[in-house]
C-alpha cells in the first residue's frame, strides 16, 4: 500500500471540478511517478478529523505515515525534495523553485484568486474596487508575460513552481483573462500538455463523477 495519501473532497458541484486543488498535488505525483493513493472527506460535512488535518475545513492535505500536511504549496515543497523531477537538489536550482514557487502564490494567485472569484459569480459589475482588482491582476500578467516570453520553465527545468504557477494561470485563462498575454497562454498550454497534468486532471473529474447521483 502507499504510504503517500492525497485526501480530497467525495464530491464538488460541476463549477469547481477541474480546479480543486488537489490537482497540483496529482500533478506534481505523477510527474515524480511516486507512488500514492486518493482518500475522500465529506464536502458536506466537515468532521473534526477533517479540521484536525485542514484546519480550514478545506483540501487538499497529504499523508506520509504519521506525517501530515496542508496547503498545497507546502505540500508541492515536500514532494520537490523526493524528487529530481520536481526540484533540483543543488541550492541554487532549489532557490529558484523555491522563489517562484512562492511568486506563484503569493504574488500572482493573491490577484487572480479575487479576480476569479468575481468570474466565478458572474459577476462583471464595474465598481471602483472591481477596477482595482482588474488593475492589480493585469500588472501581475504583464511582468507575467515577460518572464515567460524567455524561458520555457520558471526554474533551469520544469519543477513544482511550473505546477504552481501553471495552475493559477489557467484558472485566468479559463476566463479568458490571458487573451492580451500570449506568452503566458503558450506557457500554460504547454505545461496542460504534460501527460501528467493530463492524468491528474482525468483523475479529478473522475473521482467527482463517481460521487454524483446516479
Ligand atoms: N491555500 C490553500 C487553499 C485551499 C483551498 O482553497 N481549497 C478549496 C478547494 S480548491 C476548498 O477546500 N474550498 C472549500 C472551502 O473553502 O470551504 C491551499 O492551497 O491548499
């Protein structure tokens, strides 16, 4: 049995499928071919146990024995160093993972989480602090698209940050908020091409489906 457990939501209405974040975590374990196994908690419901692991009721989290671990940024660097294929072991290399792992989250997720929220809604009102939140994602893609017009991968090669930063674009892209950010569209169409991403995206919307009512 693997000792590696990515526990999920049992079931998510159609909106979120695709996008729930345990799909990093899929990615970046097919990407390392680890070997692991997907548990369910209750959407519905949130146990104690489910806070005892996410103390935000929310998922993923990921088992490693007795270890256990949420936020999925954290959990992409604790796979990064099990694996070549997901993080160089040599510091320098590491360092630039490690940067752009957290510009991933942290500089560009914090803008486009908002922004998506509101696409997500429907919701395309133009109040003035809409038009802030538009104004702070577009300077994000905009330095975006320059580093992503020179290189093919954030790091030397692909790694967790791609995972990362592949992830938040494409839930722009999925509003068609990277129409003016070429760079950044071949970037995510390209890492969206790995047979892993198609694997752990496969999987996800599988794994939601089996759940729905017959
Ligand atoms: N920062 C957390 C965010 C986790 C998160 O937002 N999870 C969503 C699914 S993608 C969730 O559980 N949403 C349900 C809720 O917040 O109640 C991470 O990256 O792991």
């Amino acid at each position: 049995m693997a000792d590696l457990i990515l526990t999920t939501y049992d079931w998510v209405p159609e909106l979120p499928r695709g996008s729930v974040r345990d799909l990093r975590i899929r990615w970046a374990l097919e990407e390392a071919g680890l070997p692991y196994r997907v548990e369910s908690t209750s959407f519905n419901e949130r146990t104690p146990e489910h806070f005892a692991h996410q103390p935000f009721g929310q998922v993923p989290w990921l088992t490693d024995g007795d270890l256990s671990m949420f936020e999925s940024g954290a959990i992409l660097l604790y796979l990064g160093q099990q694996s070549e294929a997901l993080m160089p072991s040599d510091p320098r290399g590491r360092s630039e993972v490690m940067e752009w792992l957290f510009a991933a989250l942290n500089s560009v997720e914090m803008a486009s989480l908002p922004w998506s929220i509101f696409m997500f809604a429907g919701d395309t009102t133009e109040t003035p602090g809409r038009k802030r939140l538009d104004q702070f994602l577009k300077a994000r893609l905009r330095h975006m698209e320059a580093v992503l017009a020179g290189r093919e991968w954030l790091a030397r090669t692909f790694s967790v940050a791609d995972i990362a930063m592949a992830d938040v674009l494409r839930l722009v892209d999925r509003f068609d908020g990277l129409a003016a950010y070429p760079a950044c569209r071949e970037y995510v169409a390209r890492a969206t091409a790995r047979p892993s991403f198609v694997k752990a995206h496969a999987d996800q919307m599988a794994h939601f489906a089996a759940a729905d009512p017959a």
